[in-house]
C-alpha cells in the first residue's frame, strides 16, 4: 500500500515516515499543497495523510482539489493537524476528509486509522 504523507516539517515527515515503512507502508512524501498534487497524479498512492498548514497551498485546497478530480476523489484522505478548532475540524468533514488526527502524533491510533480506511 503506497501512502502519500504531506506536511511541511520535515522532520515529522521523515519520523511518521520511518515509522509507517517499518509497519510495511510504502511512503512517498510531498512538503507543500501543490507538491501533492503533483505527487499524487506521478504516483496515485492508495491513501494520503495531509496536514492543514502548509506553504503554497493549505491542506483544505488540497483536498478540495482532490474531491473535485475524478481520477482521485475517491483516495482516502487522512487530515493531520494541530489545529483543534471546531471549525477547522467541520470544514474537513465537509470538503471530504476521512479521518481528522491531531498532533502530536499517536502512532498507534494513525495504524488504526489507516487500516480502517484501505
């Protein structure tokens, strides 16, 4: 299963990243919007875990985009974040997201979550 993890600090890329291979993930990584959506039409991966503030492009554009595109609307998609607002939470739940996971990160509960989501 290939993952496509998206957020703009690298070291939490490469942490979440070492951590989902060793759980036999294949992970390609993307650390800005509109590298995503690059990332995701080169490599149409089976799942994305997208962070909402990012560079470029948020994450809410993001998963717009990929709601709105026919080839991808159907990707589960993974919000990680740290915002906790109500608001932020409801405007991913609208625009499509499958699952909204605060940081810091509970590796743990991100493999339920994967596994409930594939």
């Amino acid at each position: 299963m290939k993952i496509l993890l998206v957020d703009d600090e690298k070291d939490a890329v490469e942490l979440l990243g070492f951590r989902l291979q060793v759980n036999n993930y294949e992970v390609i990584t993307a650390y800005n919007g509109q590298e995503a959506l690059e990332r995701i039409n080169a490599e149409n991966p089976d799942l994305i875990i997208l962070d909402i503030i990012m560079p470029v492009m948020d994450g809410f554009e993001v998963l717009r985009r990929i709601r709105n595109d026919l080839n991808t609307k159907y990707i589960p998609v993974i919000m990680l974040t740290a915002r906790l607002d109500s608001a932020s939470i409801f405007k991913a739940q609208e625009l499509g997201s499958t699952s909204y996971l605060m940081k810091p990160i509970d590796i743990d509960e991100l493999l339920k979550l994967i596994k409930l989501n594939i």
